[in-house]
C-alpha cells in the first residue's frame, strides 16, 4: 500500500483497512508467539501501513477542519 492509493480513498475506507490492518497484526502476533510465523517481515509492513493509513487520516481531519 502506497501513501497515493490512500489519498485516493475517502476516509470511511481507510478506517476499514485500518480495522483489517489492526486484525492483520493481531494475527501475526498470535503467529509469533506460537512459533508459527513464516515471514517475519509481514510484521513489519502490517506495522507500517497501519501507521501510512492514520497519517492520511489525520492529515484528512485537518484538511477538513481548515475548509
């Protein structure tokens, strides 16, 4: 996920990739704690693009609160 594919999104939709990104990491937690993981990296980007997803939110809410 690229910060320009987000943009393009309004912000119901990111607050539902957030969700699946929040579930994502649980997930891979769970994997990790279990000795199941395969790819350590997966972690890592889940991370990151939930943390891509609320910078565009909040840079959204201030858009807005300037209009």
């Amino acid at each position: 996920m690229n910060a320009s594919e987000l943009r393009d999104k309004n912000p119901d939709q990111l607050r539902e990739d957030l969700v699946a990104l929040k579930k994502e990491a649980f997930n891979l937690r769970f994997q990790q704690a279990t000795n199941q993981m395969e790819n350590t990296a997966q972690m890592r980007r889940v991370r990151r693009d939930a943390a891509r997803v609320k910078t565009i939110l909040s840079e959204k809410a201030a858009q807005a609160a300037v209009e």
